[in-house]
C-alpha cells in the first residue's frame, strides 16, 4: 500500500536496526483518515472471504480494527491482556510472549462471542515475531471458530514471524513489509 | 440517547447494584453500527467547539474515540497506562487509581502530540468515580492545551465523579446516565 509506504517513510523513526516508531500516526497517534485507508485496503484484500467479526488485540489494534470493520459491516472483538472483574464467567485462554514488555501474559476472550460459524478476520498494527498472532489464532481455534487470516498495517519482514505463519497455510495480507531499516538508509521495503 | 439506553436495557447485564456489563457491544466486542451513533452524536454536542484532538486512555475507549474523530476529522490520542520501550523522550505523565483493578498506575502521553493550541475533546466508555477522566485532564493541563469538555458512553450518576467534575465547571456529556440499577428490576436512567 504505496500510500502507507510513503507516510512510514516520511514520518516514521528507525532506532538501531530493529525498532520503527510509527507513534505520531499509528499506534500512540492515530491518523484516522488514514485508517480509514487502511480498513479499505483490508476490505478489498478479503472482500470474498465471508468475515462475519473481527478479532484484535489490546491496545494498539483496537483502533485499526474498529475503522476496518465498517467496511464489513461486522462487531470487533478485542482480546484482554489479563482477566479483570468485569469479565466474569466463561473464557478462552493462551499465553502471549511479549518481546517489547519482555514478560508472557495471559490474554483472553469471552466464549460468548466466539463460535464454530465464526469467520475471523484478525488485525493489528505489527506483525514482528507472531506470538501475539499465534495466540489470536489458538483463542480462534479453541472457539471452533474459522480463521480467515491476518490484516497487518506493518510487518517486519526481517524477523520470522510472517515466513512461519505464512509456512502454516495461513494467508497473512500485510499492507508494508519491511525489508531492512537504518538509522542511516531508513526504511527500505520489501517489493 | 435513547438508542444507547434501549441498547443497554436488552443487552446490558447488572451484577449486584454497581457493576453493569455491556461487554456484548460496548468493551469487549464493539458493536460498530452504534459506535457510529455514538460519534455521531458527540459530534453534534460538540459541534461548536473546535475540537481538533480527541484523548482517550487504552484499552475500551479507543475504539468509540476513533469513530469518534471520523465526526470531527481530527486525530487520537490514545493516553498509555504503562511506560514501554517503545515511548522513549519526553511524555507528560499522571496517576490513575483503578476501581476495576485495585491499583494505582501512570499515565502517559507523548509531549509531541499534545500542546498550547489544541482544544482537547476526552472520550470514555465509562465514568464512575471520574479517576480515568481527572488524569487525561491533568495530562491537557500539563501540556498547556484546552479541555473542551469529556463525551462518555455510560455515567454511572449515582457515583460521585459526574458531579465532582461538573462542580469545576467542566463540560461532562453522558449519553445514558444511569441513576440506580439492581439484577432485579435493572437499569433507571437519569431523565
């Protein structure tokens, strides 16, 4: 997505060769206008695969995953990262491993609103190592639910986790993918 | 907003007399056909306001806050409760008590998103004891930018935050102000 591409290129900061801040626009920051570019785009990538909800995950996603979901015309479910009062009764759980946050929490979903007829669109903003994927995926899989693959705005595809979810048979659809980053080059894409 | 009120009326679920679930479409899964009414309607209140950010706090206020600015054509900014390595530099930062949770945690928001010049629309799904709000207002304080007021989901009316807030001269819109409620007879809303 040529637009994404050049906005990354404008207003994101490489740090190392690892770390991109998307903050002014994406994930702290959010440029609605161009969310609604971005729920578009997913749109018309998985305009055929019957979503019927979309699944995310606390916080950062919830933003992208909202905006997208009016082009299908679908509710947004939005993964916990711990279990809090206010959910009480039945859940799905898995363990997510967060490399940012360097520590594994639990992350789950009310059994209320995931069932075998479901067909999950899952988005987020990054896509880095997949295990906060995976354990979308697993929450998806324990509900007999049907995943019809992944919308990610920014994928790093440097690091493995798109090759392996991608080895799976799983169609992940990311909008820009990283090739390698600089302090010095910037961003470079892959084609 | 009767639509809102009707909503919670089906689909809100009353544990004891204080915790109201509407975890069916309002902070869990999202219904995004209301969420549109929703903004639509913060929009008209605030129409004359020249609201040119929304402020929320994560998680279940972002997504109503982007609809939101779809109304207003203005950007988010979504506060973050912890600090990550991801935020590095400058940010304002405040604390919040937890209800919910029982804790106290900061509050934080980037210095390069918020500043003299902005009029500051505050979007939550809830306002109780009014903890949340008092910090995003003290973080706008912070960075010498302008409250324009706060449009929340759900008051809970008989708790003491609405008032408090009101009493300073704050401009609080709640589209459904819950008076009482209990499992058996369920949800009085304020007229």
């Amino acid at each position: 997505m040529e637009m994404l591409k050049e906005r990354i290129r404008k207003d994101g900061v490489v740090k190392g060769t690892d770390v991109l801040k998307v903050d002014s626009f994406l994930n702290h920051q959010m440029d609605i206008t161009l969310f609604g570019e971005i729920g578009k785009e997913f749109q018309r990538r998985f305009a055929d695969s019957g979503v019927n909800k979309i699944l995310t995950i606390e916080a950062s996603g919830i933003g992208i995953a909202c905006i997208t979901a009016q082009y299908f015309n679908c509710p947004v479910i939005f993964a916990k990262k711990t279990q809090t009062k206010n959910i009480a009764g039945e859940v799905y759980t898995t363990q997510v491993e967060s490399f940012t946050h360097g520590r594994i929490y639990d992350v789950i979903v009310s059994k209320r609103f995931l069932g075998p007829g479901d067909r999950v669109l899952v988005i987020d903003d990054f896509l880095a190592n997949g295990a906060a994927l995976e354990g979308l995926f697993d929450l998806i899989h324990q509900a007999g639910a049907e995943l019809v693959g992944a919308g990610i705005v920014v994928e790093k595809a440097f690091q493995p986790g798109g090759a392996r979810l991608r080895e799976k048979g799983i169609r992940i659809e990311s909008l820009a993918r990283v090739k390698s980053m600089s302090e010095e080059t910037g961003v470079e894409f892959v084609d």
